[in-house]
C-alpha cells in the first residue's frame, strides 16, 4: 500500500542480503558430507498471526485506492524501526525470500503488517499482510516466498496500519533487490539419479546420475546431495571443473551407506566453476526408502549368568568370560516387580562375589558402541552403605560407590539393573573390573547390547 502524498521518514536499515541459489547451499563453497537444512526463512515466524494476501497488483492500481486512507499520528510514526533484507535466488520465476522487521519504542497491538514490493515506477507487484499483530521493542519478522514475473530494481516498503486500515507507520525501500533474468545456462540441463543396491541400513548403495548439456560448458560443478525424511543433508559429493559438449551426457556414481531407516531423496544442481551461479537444480532426481537391516537389529549379543554353572534359561549362558571372585547363591525368591530389563529369576539366585574381580568379554568388533546391562540382587547385607563397590569399563569408571541395597529400595531379594554404554578398544574387548569399597562386589548378571553377529 504505497502512500505517495503522505509518506513518514522513519528509522531506516538497508540489508539486503548476498545472492542464494534456490535449493541447495550453494554460493558459499560448500564441503563433503553435511547435516544442514536450508537456512531459508519459513512463511511466517509469528505465532498465531493471521495472515492474508491481497490480490496480485497490476498497472498503476494498490491497495490505497480500495482501502480508506488516513494520515498517520507523526509521534506514533516515530517510534517504529522497520527494516528489510531479501535472500535467495532473485532471478525470474526462482523463489526469492522478503523478511520484513518491525519494532516499536510504543507496544501496538491489534494492528496490521504490510510488507509489500514496489517496482520502479511506483507500481505495487506484490503484498502480503498480517492481521491482529502485537508489536514490541524486539523486532518482529515478517517472512514469505516469492515468486518474481519480471525482472529489474524494486524495493521492499513496510506498513503499519490500525485494524481499520489508518496508517500509523510507513517505510518506503526497507530494502532496495534487483531481479535478474534467467540464463540460458540455466535452462540448459537435465539430470537423472539411478539407485542401484542398498536398501538396508548399513548397507552401501551407489547412486548414478546422468546430467544432459545442451550447450557447450567449459567448467562447472556437478553437485549430488541426499536429504533425509525431515529435510536434514545427510550427503553431499560434488565434482569441479566438469566440461561439457552440447548434447552430452556425463555419468557420477555416488555411494551412500544409510545410517537410518527412512525416506530420502537425491537432489542436483549444476554451478559455474566458482560456484557463484546457479545453472541447473533438480529437487527429486530419484526417491528412495531405506528399511531396517534385520542383522544390525540392536540386541543382546551374549547373557550370562554370573556364578552359575548353567545358564537358567536358553537365552543365558552359565557363567564366563571372569577372572577371580567366588560364586555365591541365594535360595530365597528375588521380586522382579518395576525392574525394567529385569532377567529370569533363575539369574538372580547365583551371584560372583569377591573383593577384585573382572570380566573380560572378547570377540566384538573394534571400536564400537555397547550397552552393558549388569543385574544385581542383594541377598546379604540389610544396610544402606554396608556393601559398596566401583566399576571399570577398560580402565574408565562407570559406577562409582555403587549399592545394591539402596537402589533396590533398601529391599533384600529385589532384581536391580543397570544399564552403562562404552566403546570397546581396538581389538574388541571389553573389560569390566569390579572393586569393593565397603564390603565385596557382586554381580548377579550381564548382558551385552549392541549391533551384530551373536557370540558363541
């Protein structure tokens, strides 16, 4: 809504932002593997805001001339700060970004945000409002796409107007852009993604895209990203100093090993040398769903029962992988009730005890992510602080102290468990060392959670 006869001088700010390429990150160079969204401003920021769009403005007409114009409070005018910065590609028909910011020394509230653009004939091309609007001293972004029909300078103007369409405030050029016109570079590539194996997590599949010239090109970038289900870049490959005849086809394999069991999608784009221009950007070369390899399920890859000479149960293993300690055993039945991971019962009546005693699990991969689910069970001590003992996980403390009869509420005979994570060491082992601070350790049980092959 441009208000030529009336416009108010405010506090004015210029930003106007460096040119972006639709889609990708593409005018910073960009690196290998990534895990960035697209840093572009969503619609609108502001909460619960009701948001309306005029009609597209043609000729000479905006919105002054259908709604009614009164002058603007020139103390109230004074006290709003808007500023504007545009981003994103601003060429023709490519998304461009306007974000509007408004402040006030005065809280307004209930009124209406016009952040509208202005070619250089004065002529209104686009508007969008916000009703019902509560402003501050802290700015207030004002956020939307748009799609430019012509290309040349034009400025980003903001209004604020009461819920009846009085003007309080007006900023002509918050921001000064110009839109360019699309290259025939620009239009002058195709590309087509090709998924071949894979299909699981952790599986490696290669990705095959075909990129078509139809002109000469005499350096460019190739540029070859996977996103994920939530619009996260898992992937990127990119490969300079491309050279293309018109009509050729150049094909760039790409491996990819999932890490998750979701949609993705392969997204292209085709740059200058330098990566300043966009040539090419194709948001869905192909589409893929990865699912869950069953062999990398996390599970229990061995459960043994610490002290006992049989497993108890199919699942356990009679007792293994120790060094020192003694087994002791308990007749009387163990409460497994509100134990989460709680084992069989079976497991819970032996136990190892001793002043110094380790477990020494071998046959993991190197350098990988377990979990260690220890069972206990108090049949002995009936005092908080009367049995106490640390625990190692090679050579780093895990528990510290640890009391069997406290965490089970100060109850004998109640299933205790405790889950700790660590990593195994470069030759796949894991050593748990148990040391009595007050009294003896005692283990009733362990488990070993990971990804993998079950050991023997």
């Amino acid at each position: 809504m441009r208000h030529v006869a009336s416009k108010l001088t405010v506090a004015m700010t210029i930003m106007v932002a460096g040119v972006t390429a639709t889609g990708p990150l593409a005018v910073a160079q960009p690196f290998d593997t990534i895990a960035e969204t697209e840093p572009y401003p969503l619609d609108n920021t502001v909460v619960d805001a009701a948001i309306d769009t005029a009609p597209y403005m043609t000729g000479s007409a905006s919105l002054a001339d259908e709604q009614p114009f009164v002058a603007a409070d020139h103390d109230a005018a004074q006290s709003y700060t808007m500023t504007a910065k545009v981003s994103g590609a601003k060429k023709v028909t490519r998304t461009t970004y306007i974000s509007g910011y408004v402040a006030t020394e005065t809280p307004a509230r209930d009124v209406i945000v016009s952040v509208e653009i202005y070619d250089t004939n004065d002529t209104q091309v686009y508007q969008k409002y916000y009703t019902g609007q509560t402003l501050g001293r802290t700015a207030t972004e004002y956020s939307y796409e748009y799609l430019p029909q012509q290309e040349g300078d034009f400025t980003v103007d903001i209004g604020v107007y009461d819920k009846d369409w009085n003007l309080i405030a007006w900023q002509d050029a918050a921001a000064e852009f110009t839109i360019d016109p699309v290259t025939t570079a620009q239009e002058s590539y195709s590309a087509s993604t090709a998924v071949q194996g894979g299909g699981l997590t952790s599986q490696t599949m290669t990705l095959t895209t075909d990129v078509t010239a139809q002109r000469t090109t005499e350096d460019s970038v190739v540029d070859v990203e996977v996103y994920n289900a939530t619009g996260g870049r898992v992937l990127q490959k990119y490969f300079k100093q491309q050279a293309f005849a018109a009509g050729e086809t150049r094909s760039y394999d790409v491996a990819f090993t999932p890490t998750s069991a979701e949609d993705y999608v392969v997204k292209v784009g085709v740059f200058s040398g330098d990566w300043s221009e966009l040539y090419h950007w194709t948001d869905g070369t192909a589409r893929f769903t990865v699912e869950l390899n069953p062999i990398f399920t996390f599970r229990a890859l061995t459960s043994v029962n610490a002290g006992a000479n049989t497993g108890g149960d199919e699942a356990w293993h009679a007792d293994r992988y120790f060094v020192g300690g003694t087994s002791v055993t308990s007749s009387e039945p163990v409460n497994l009730e509100d134990s989460y991971g709680a084992a069989p019962a079976a497991v819970y009546s032996t136990s190892r005890q001793g002043e110094s005693f380790d477990y020494q699990i071998t046959g993991l991969d190197p350098d990988k992510y377990y979990v260690l689910r220890m069972h206990f069970n108090e049949s002995e001590v009936s005092a908080v602080g009367a049995r106490t003992f640390d625990v190692h996980v090679n050579n780093d403390l895990a528990l510290s102290a640890y009391d069997i009869f406290k965490e089970a509420g100060q109850k004998q005979h109640k299933a205790v468990v405790n889950e700790i994570g660590h990593v195994s060491d470069a030759e796949g082992n894991l050593t748990l060392t148990f040391t009595g601070v007050a009294g003896e350790a005692r283990l009733a049980g362990i488990e070993v959670l990971g990804y993998g092959e079950l050991l023997g």
